[in-house]
C-alpha cells in the first residue's frame, strides 16, 4: 500500500481524504495556499507544503508546485479530491512522469469524458443515449444564435469544460444566446483555462440523476446506485440524495448498465460518476461523465457503505475490485445539504469574511458532516463558498427529511450569512416532501426571489414562550414579578404570565398556556427545548442589546421582553428611519467590478445591464430595476467591491 498520500486540494474534501487515509495507516501531506495557512486541512495532514499566494491559478491550479511538493515529502500518490486539478489530464500525466501515482482515472479517460463534446459523441458510438445538440465547439456569439435557432429554444449554452455549474446558462429566446455566450466563456475561460462552447437542447423540467461507478480498470465494474441531484440553483447542486424517490427498479437497472457501459468503453479505471437528465416519463439521456470523486459522494456511502475514497486508493495501488453487483445492496435513505456562505435573501449572493462562531451539529449514525472550517476561520472570496455537506441518514426517507430538518436548526454560524434558512425552507415544502423535483424546482418555487414569506410559518407563540423562559432563567435573580409584554421586531405585542411549574414553566398567553422543558443555561447558543411534552426542540439563542434573537426551522424573531408599564413607556420612543439608498446601485456582495455598461447621463431602461461583478467565479449581471438617467459612476473597471458600496447614482 502506499506509504504517503498528498492531497491536491482544500476545504472539506482535503480533510475527508486525509480522515480516510490516516485509517487506513496511510501518511498525509497537505497542501495550502497563502490564504489557507491556518485551514483545518493544514493542522489535520501529517505534513504541509505551502504551494503559492492565495488565488488558485497561482497555487492550487500549478501543477508543478504541487508536484514540487510530493517530491520535497516523498509522496508515493496524489489524491486530487474534486475541482481544481481532478479533472485535469495534463496533470495525470505530469505525475506518471513524476513517478507519482494518481488516485484517480487515467490520463486517457480525463480526455475522453473531460470535453464534453467529445464525451457525448463517445458516449453515442457506445450505444447510450444522448441530448440532441450541436456536437462542435461554437465560435463566435453569432454562430451561437444561429445554431441555437437551428436547434430550437430552450437551448442549453455549455462550455466542454465546464463543471459545477460553471460556465452554463440557458437561452430561452434568441435576444439572451449573445449574453449567455459572452457570460459562460468568461466563466469557463477563469475557472477552467477553456472557453469553448457548445450548445445542446435544454430538456425542461427534467430530473439530474447520476450514477456511480467503480472500476479497477483490469475489467472489474461495478455501479453503486443511483443519486437524486434535481434541486439545483444556477446549475450547482444545492440537495442532493440516494436512492431517487423516483426511479423505478426497471430504469434504475437500465441507468445501471448504460452506465457500466460506458466506463467500459472508455477503459475507466477508480471511482466516476456518469450523470443522466431523466424526463418525467423515465427517458434518460446521458449528460457527463465527472471523471473524480463528486461532491455528493456521502449519499451513496451512507445507504452502501462502502468507503469510496478507500476504493479509490486501492485501486490506485493496483488492487482488483472485491466487489461484485450483486453484493451491493442499498440501506435507508441519505440526503445531503450543501452548507454555503451566501444569503438567501439576496438573490444567494456569496458572503465572505470570518465565523467568528461555528457549531456544527454532533455527528452519529444519522447525521455526518464533512466540514473544512473551524471557528474563527475565514471564507474568503478566492475560493467556492460552501462550509460544508450536512448529510441525515433515515430508515425511510420521510425519518431522513425529519433528522435533516432537526440538525439545520442545530448548526449555529455567525460571522457571514448562510443559506441553512432556505435549506430548511426546501425540507418543509410540500413538493420536496412528496418527491415531485426537478431541475427547475428552484425557479419554479422561489423566481420571484427567496424571502421569509417562503418559510413554514411557526405559531408565534413557540417564539415567545422560549423567549420568556430565557428571560425568566437569565434574570431570576432580580425577577420583579407582574404582567410582562413580549414585544416582537416588526411585529406584534403579545401579553403574558409565566411561572415555575412540576417541570419547567407555564407560560400563559391569553388563553393558551404553553409548557416549557428546558436545560438551557444564560449564553448557551442552542436553546432545546420540550414544548407541552412534545419531542424536543432546538431554538438558535442571541442577544442583541435587549433584544432576544431567536432562530427555528429557518425563521427568526427578535423579541424584546419588558414589564408592562414600561412597554407602555417604550411605544413612546421615538423611531428613526433608514437613510434612502434608492437612487444608488449598490454592490450586493464583495468582490471584482468586471465592467460598467452605462456613463454619466446614459438613460436606461429596466431590465438594462448597468454592471457585472464577478465574486468567487462567478459572473453577476446587475440590471436596472427601473428607467433612470446616471447621474455619477463611483467606482469603475477593476476595482474591488464591498458589499453595498455605491457603484453609480441616479438623478
């Protein structure tokens, strides 16, 4: 077996290979950039190796720093993990030069299914079914349109090396091909190094299904089922789950087998994953293969388990498969939420900076979390914004959405936003709840923008009676008796009365009394509680000031609690308003302002592209919300963006 193992990669994914490695009494190397000196994947490894500055195209994409790296340690073999160079044949290649081995597919197979042009003319000569499309590289925006005319709307603007949702969009009508054209070269050519674009059919409302695969390359092929991708945002996978809720035993077989099929055809050698747009009739047609080991790989090795990093590792070193298809059997129900620093309530826009407060849920046989971050770490905008995969494990899928649901309101982060508000916001919809997903799930539910009129709306009694426990526990010492008033920001006034009962309090709110269990101590961040001896809780607990903030299933209210001649009083106060920024763009999120389209006293229409910011890869388009005349540009190409710096101002 390999004596050293270097991981070419970061985050969550370095410290899930090196978790998996140090088992297996294998030595690790870590590698970092300047802006990960501190990462848990650094402190984690057995060996660390600074690799460059802090933007991946000077560290964690140079290919001889990092073979530099195994060589200074003596590394034996490189895991790439997924992103970065995992897909990159020149780097397989690099290595077997190197005499390092690579935990992957060979150089041969990256090429085959890396260009996704090519892929799908492999796949069709293989005998799988494929998406209707135009099968070469596209080389301007004007050939662009026509061939999307010449296909049919909706059509699907790709780039071959496109991943994670990276260099995609999709054209609905000829007037947005141009755009979408400019906007994923741009994207594939920072994130990838390779600007070609391709076209193909968009199949609406279809289901992403995927199915993973093993091979030892000495003819030795295996399929671990299948995976549930559908709920997506801009193409990146957001849940994700095994099995399908789905698939029938009969299309599950045939995914199977055109998936083996394949990996067959294209000589493939560790774990891949070939990845299937099913129509609401079971239709499949092939999309990709991901030739490395996929994000969502927890799923697949909750309801198996089978250790896919191990796999690949031994497959590596040149061990046959000791697995055969009809050993494998599924188990349960595993879903998966990607952990991310954005804001939901902006339009998901990436959040950067430092949590300056991390508490994952405890893991056990029902919740895992593969996490990069620690308290006091910073995400930073050179790098994807995901803190982590939170992943429930039920016997059914119903007790996994139920275990899902209870660790979301148990992972405490303060420092940057976080999407846990619309991940739970997902996990209570009716739609996702009976399994009626597809990829537009998103667009169809939130379009309009998600907001808390989306969350399921908790009887608003629960946040007043946790409330005034916490009070009463924080200040029992100097409790001055009397009505108190419950005071909720932006919200209503509720009365009540609170006393000490046979196991807790009683909470009496007009003609409701409410029962509160709860071992809950003054600073401690997660309030659980019994509500009228029901199954426990978690409330999320802060202060603001005065203020109680508090956070379940995804909502939030910030309560006040004052006696009742003193709420009186403070209905006196007087309130001050917001200054008003409407007449500015303002940036909604840090990062690089990558054009101005208008100048001073251009009029614009609605609709009409006042600026692009680019953050963590990702191109932003910001448009006018009305008619308007500029009035002064305040900032201008190339410059660095806070969030909610003024960018122009209208008259």
């Amino acid at each position: 077996m390999f004596a050293k193992i270097l991981i070419a990669n970061r985050g969550e994914i370095a410290c899930r290979v090196i978790a998996t490695a140090q088992e297996m009494g294998i030595k690790t190397v870590a590698v970092y950039s300047k802006a990960d000196e501190r990462a848990p994947h650094v402190a984690m490894a057995d060996e660390a190796v600074m690799i460059g500055p802090s933007p991946s195209s000077e560290s964690y994409l140079v290919i001889d720093n990092i073979i530099d790296a195994a060589r200074r340690t003596g590394a034996d073999a490189i895991h790439p993990g997924y992103g970065f160079l995992s897909e990159n044949a020149a780097f397989a290649e690099a290595l077997a030069m190197a005499g390092v081995a690579f935990i992957g597919p060979g150089a041969d197979a990256i090429k085959a299914m890396g260009d996704k042009i090519e892929s799908k003319k492999l796949a069709s000569a293989a005998g799988v079914s494929t998406i209707p499309g135009w099968p070469d590289v596209i080389a301007d925006a004007e050939e662009a349109v026509r061939i999307a005319g010449d296909i049919g709307y909706p059509v699907m603007v790709k780039a071959s090396a496109g991943g994670g949702g990276k260099g995609m969009r999709v054209a609905f009508k000829e007037d947005e091909v141009e755009e979408c054209f400019v906007s994923a070269s741009n994207e594939a050519r920072s994130s990838f190094g390779d600007d070609r674009i391709f076209i193909e059919k968009f199949i609406e409302n279809p289901r992403h299904i995927e199915i993973q695969v093993l091979a030892d390359g000495q003819g030795g092929i295996v399929h671990l089922g299948e995976r549930e991708c559908s709920i997506q945002r801009r193409h990146q996978k957001v849940i994700e789950e095994a099995p399908s809720p789905f698939l029938d035993p009969k299309t599950r077989v045939a995914m199977g087998a055109q998936a083996i099929k394949l990996a067959r055809a294209v000589g493939y050698k560790s774990a891949g994953t070939v990845e299937f747009v099913v129509d609401r009739d079971q239709n499949f047609y092939f999309l990709e293969m991901n030739t490395r080991l996929q994000v969502e790989h927890p799923v697949t090795e909750q309801v198996t388990g089978i250790d896919l990093v191990e796999q690949m590792i031994r497959i590596a070193y040149g061990e046959t498969l000791d697995l055969r298809q009809e050993d494998i059997s599924f188990n349960g129900w595993a879903i998966e939420a990607r952990i991310y620093a954005e804001d939901p309530f902006r339009n998901f826009l990436p959040s950067i900076g430092r949590l300056t407060r991390y508490l994952p849920p405890e893991s056990s046989p029902n919740i895992r979390v593969d996490s990069g971050v620690v308290e006091g770490g910073e995400i930073s905008m050179f790098y994807d914004p995901m803190i982590a995969k939170l992943v429930a494990t039920g016997e059914t899928r119903d007790v996994a959405i139920s275990y899902m649901r209870d660790a979301l309101d148990a992972y405490y982060i303060r420092g940057v936003s976080h999407n846990i508000p619309f991940l739970n916001a997902v996990m209570t919809h009716p739609r996702f709840i009976s399994g009626d997903l597809t990829t537009a799930f998103i667009d169809e539910t939130y379009g309009d923008g998600f907001s808390l009129a989306h969350m399921a709306q908790d009887d608003p009694t629960t946040f007043v009676a946790v409330a005034a426990v916490a009070r009463d526990i924080g200040e029992r010492r100097q409790s001055d008796g009397g009505t108190y008033v419950a005071i909720i920001r932006d919200g209503a006034e509720t009365l009540y009365e609170i006393s000490k009962s046979e196991k807790g309090w009683s909470v009496q709110i007009g003609e409701t009394v409410v029962q509160v269990e709860t071992d809950w101590r003054p600073g401690e961040p997660l309030c659980w509680a019994r509500i009228d001896g029901g199954a426990a809780i978690c409330v999320q607990v802060d202060r603001d000031g005065e203020w109680l903030r508090l956070g379940h299933a995804g909502r939030q209210a910030d309560i006040l609690i004052l006696l009742e001649n003193v709420a009186a009083l403070n209905r006196l106060m007087p309130h001050k308003e917001p200054p008003d920024m409407s007449r500015f763009l303002l940036s909604p999120m840090p990062g690089l302002l990558v054009q101005i389209a208008v100048a001073e006293g251009d009029a614009v229409k609605a609709g009409e592209t006042l600026a692009v910011v680019e953050a963590m890869k990702m191109e932003n388009v910001l448009r006018a919300e009305h008619d308007g005349v500029v009035k002064s540009l305040h900032a201008g190409n190339g410059d660095s963006l806070k969030v909610d710096q003024q960018i122009l101002e209208f008259e």
